[in-house]
C-alpha cells in the first residue's frame, strides 16, 4: 500500500489527479481516484500501472464524467 500511495502521490505532482483516497460506506472501505486522462485507453493505463492493481492486491472499475467542474 505504500507504494500504491506514493503512486497516486506523484500523479497529484504532475497534475493529473483531482483528488484520491480511502472511502468507507456501509460495503467497507474503498478508493476512489478522480483523474484528467486524454482518453480511455490513457485512463485504463493510468490506472493499471498503479501497483495495487498490478500486483493483484486490488482490483477497479473505470467510469468517465461528461462534464467536470474544477477550480484553475
């Protein structure tokens, strides 16, 4: 998991995450990334690569918003 933050980590340096982290609802606890990608294959690469998911530790699902509104 340490490497999993550090992943998510640098891509908020690089400006391509809004927000990340840990969710708990009544399921249990979850992540939940919100990130800028040219489309969805760079999406589902992104997200690939982060070694959660690479390892098999975790697993995703993927979704797209029509319309995003965020601060400059």
């Amino acid at each position: 998991m340490t490497r999993h933050a550090a992943y998510w980590g640098e891509l908020i340096e690089q400006g391509s995450v809004v927000v990340y982290g840990p969710v708990v609802d009544a399921t249990g606890s979850w992540g939940l990334g919100v990130f800028r990608a040219a489309d969805p294959q760079s999406a589902r690469a992104l997200v690939e690569a982060d070694p959660a998911i690479s390892s098999g530790l975790a697993t995703f699902e993927l979704g797209s918003m029509l319309v995003a509104v965020v601060p400059d």
